[in-house]
C-alpha cells in the first residue's frame, strides 16, 4: 500500500510492510531532501525505493520501540544509508533478544539488529534538514516506547491505533501505565493526526472522543 502527505515542508510518506503489516514512515525536509524512517518494519528493499522515489537522503532511523515486526529491515538499511539507530535505553532488553521474540510467534529468526547509536531521552529534540522532531516517551505496550512528535503529527508506533490500543500482553506490557501514557499525549498534544505502527492514520481528538479502550480516560 502507497501513500503520501504533503505539507509546505515535509512530505509524509510510508508502506506496509512484513508478516504483521507494520507502518514504515517516512518523513522528508523538501528544502535539503534530509530524511528520517520511523521503524524498519520489514521488506528493506521497498523501504529502500520508498526513500529513492523522494531522491531522500537518509539521516536516522528512529524507533519507536524494539518489537520484532519494527526491526526485521534494520540490519539492512543500516548497511545500505549508514543512518545512526536511534532506540530508548528501556528498549534494550527486547532488542537484544530478536531471535526469542521469533521463537514465541513460531517465527524463523532473522539477523540481529546491529547495536544502537544513540540511545533517546524523554522530550529530546531530533533535528535532520530544516525539520525537528520530539520525543515522547510513552510505555505501556511495551517498556520504552517512543511517540515521535512533529508539528501537527504523531508517530506512534504501537501505543494508539484507530479504535484501539497497542497489546499489553508481552513482556514488560501493562494496560494501567499504557494508559497514563495515552493521557499524556492527549493533554500534552491537543491536535494531531495519529500515525500508528498498524493500520491507517487517525486524529488524536477523534481517539480521545470515541476509542472504547480511552473510556476510563473521559
Ligand atoms: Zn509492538
Ligand atoms: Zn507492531
């Protein structure tokens, strides 16, 4: 699936990819053709297009978290752009255990990811071409998720979805603290469009309104 979102000075661009169909974002400067790929998800040849098609060049991959259907192109994107990883420290655990994270979906192992190159904070400020991106660091789904903010988008890999919110069932998962999260982003955002690891683009208002997992949250 294709698809793009253009502002004056970004281009929103991103595939569905893997077993999982998990959300590979892309998000371009249009004045200096910087780019950064939220999640590696899967399928590295497509992603690799993907940035070509922009005539991008790519500075970062960013994560929002370590779930194997987040990572599987990472080892090859890092060898074809040389783009730093960047991943929460609390992350780690999950990271370096890709092949067990295989193992309990019955899934054949993929190559490790390479090491991380810099490991974000809370409310840090990524900066590529003209362009600055936020962290938010919103766990629950999984122990140091990162919601990327950006002006009026948020990139939030497996925290909120359209109608739903991300599995708490896997190690190091809890539904209360996935919650307090979400709360987060709404009081600390007010409006934006919501990118999700799966599934389409939603608004962040329009979840707080009517997503039945937010109820307790109104
Ligand atoms: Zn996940
Ligand atoms: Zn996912």
């Amino acid at each position: 699936m294709q698809n793009t979102i253009e502002t004056e000075r970004l281009i929103i661009d991103w595939r569905t990819v893997g077993p999982f169909a998990a959300n590979s974002y892309l998000v371009v400067c249009k004045e200096t053709r910087e780019a950064v790929l939220v999640d590696a998800c899967d399928e590295a040849p497509v992603l690799q297009q993907m940035i070509e098609t922009h005539d991008a060049t790519l500075k970062i991959l960013l994560q929002t978290h370590a779930h194997l259907d987040h990572v599987a192109a990472l080892a090859d994107l890092k060898k074809w752009s040389s783009a730093p990883i960047y991943l929460h420290p609390d992350e780690k655990m999950l990271y370096d255990n890709v092949e067990q994270q295989c193992s309990l979906f019955g899934l054949p192992p993929f190559p490790s990811p390479p090491p991380v190159d810099h490991w974000m904070e809370d409310h840090e400020v990524i900066s590529f071409g003209n362009l600055q991106i936020r962290t938010i660091l919103t766990p629950g789904h999984s122990p140091g998720s990162i919601t990327f903010h950006m002006d009026d988008f948020l990139f939030a890999g497996d925290v909120l979805f359209m109608g739903s919110v991300g599995r708490t069932d896997l190690p190091g998962g809890s539904m209360k603290v996935l919650l307090k999260s979400i709360q987060r982003l709404i009081q600390d955002v007010e409006k934006a469009s919501v990118f999700p690891g799966h599934g389409p683009p939603t608004e962040l208002a329009r979840e707080a309104k009517t997503n039945p997992f937010l109820a307790s949250l109104r």
